[in-house]
C-alpha cells in the first residue's frame, strides 16, 4: 500500500502547508492497518504520545515518546501493537523542498551526539503549531530548513548578524517576514535560519515572541493600559493571541500578572 502525499493511517488534524512541504499532527485512538506500506514523499515523525512496534525489512524496533523515525520514500514498514492513543508529528516533505533550498536530505543527523538539536527543532515546529500566528509560517520553515542544514561549527560570527538583531529591535512591535530579512540582509533564508539558531538559541519568531512579551511586561507592571491596549500596542494580532503566547512563554495569563 502506497500512501498519497499527505494522508496517514491515523487521524490527522491541525495541520500547516507551506510549498512542497505539510506538517501534521496525526492521532491514533484506534486500530488502523498494520499491512506493509510507504509514503510517496519524504517522512519523518517524532512520537509525542505512545508509541508501537515498528517493522522495516531487517529489523523490528519498539518506537516510544521522544523517538524521531525517518522514512525515504518508497520504504516499506509497517506499525504493529500501537499503544492507544499515540500521537506523532508528522512532516512530510517533496523532492523539490531540498532543491528549491539548496539542501541534502543527507545532511539530517540523527547520531546520539546530534539527536538533541534535531528533537528541539521538531519541538519547536510542534509549538508552533500550538500558536499559529502569523510568525508560525517563517518559525516552522526556520526550523524544517534548520534540521537539514550543514552544521560546520566555526568561531566566525558574520558581519551581517549584529545587523539582524538592529532591525528586530527597532522594529520589535512589527511583524517582519523571513523573506523580507533576507532581501534586506542580502543573505540568504537558509544561512539565516542556520546562524540565527547558532547565536540566538531559537527561531525568528521564538525572538520576536519573547521581546513582545517583554515589553508587555513592563506595561502590564507599570501603566494602567487595558490588556486589549497593551496586546495592539505590543504588535499581537489580539487579545487571545497575547495570552495565547503569554500561557507558552510565561506561563501565566497576562491578567494574573497584575495581581501578583
């Protein structure tokens, strides 16, 4: 069994598209085919919840929480013995995703000494997901771009770095695009999402995220302005968005600030 772009066995749900590449969240709450199958495409997986007994042809080998598996496409396994429920985070990704971005299916390093970086990134594209603004767009291809980029460790901190951080402070309560970052830099997407990571520790919009949130602290703490005026003045698209992203950063619903 052939299994067409993106469609799963399990039941998907909060899913993203981007060009040449979907991202879904796929659950399982029930027995689905255990029959041999692959994927047209690319696919990868890092198991949030559960887990089951993963067969290929040489090899048996129990998937649980945290696991990333990687399938090239046209590789034939098949999934047995699913604890219920599971649930995975699934990318798949076509051919013309590496060729449009100048990077090597190759280059995704899954060794015990490189798995933490690769887990991070699936975690951050989970996260988004979560938050869905309009930041998620650029984080998720940052991080997608991230896990197959050439990672040569170097001392060299480039010219135009220092740059980057001036333009998203000054333009902190904006929305600024990746694309536009790059035009603006004259850089291009791909080295920004891999030295971006290298010295920020995080994506585009993981940044952003954090300096609004931070000047909204200091609203919140020191001004009588209304949560609505202060999620508009702080560049949030509303209200819900601001807590949304307050409860994943902080932890705590921006009204429960002022009562401490």
């Amino acid at each position: 069994m052939k299994l067409k772009y993106n469609n799963f066995l399990g039941t998907s749900s909060d899913k993203f598209h981007s060009k040449y590449c979907t991202v879904s969240l796929v659950n399982y709450t029930k027995p689905v085919s255990e029959d041999w199958h692959s994927h047209e495409n690319i696919h990868m997986s890092l198991i949030l919840q559960g887990g089951n007994l993963e067969s290929r042809k040489k090899e048996d080998v129990q998937v649980s929480e945290g696991k990333i598996m990687v399938y090239n496409e046209g590789e034939l396994h098949r999934n047995r013995f699913t604890a219920f429920p599971s649930k995975n985070l699934n990318l798949e990704l076509q051919k013309e995703f590496f060729s449009v971005n100048d990077l090597e299916f190759i280059n995704l390093n899954l060794s015990l000494t490189k798995n933490s970086g690769a887990y991070l990134d699936f975690i951050k594209i989970y996260h988004e997901l979560c938050i869905n603004d309009y930041y998620t767009s650029d984080s998720i291809d940052l991080s997608l771009k991230s896990l197959f980029a050439m990672n040569n460790e170097s001392s060299f901190m480039p010219s135009w770095i220092k740059r980057l951080r001036e333009i998203i402070e000054d333009r902190w309560d904006e929305f600024i695009s990746l694309s536009e970052l790059a035009l603006e830099l004259n850089v291009h997407p791909v080295t920004i999402s891999k030295y971006f990571k290298k010295y920020y520790n995080g994506t585009l919009g993981d940044y952003m995220r954090k300096i609004k949130v931070k000047k909204a602290l200091h609203f919140l703490l020191y001004t009588d302005m209304s949560i609505t005026e202060i999620a508009f003045t702080c560049g949030f698209s509303d209200h819900s968005h601001m807590i949304r992203v307050f409860r994943i950063y902080v932890g705590f619903n921006p009204k429960k600030i002022r009562q401490f």
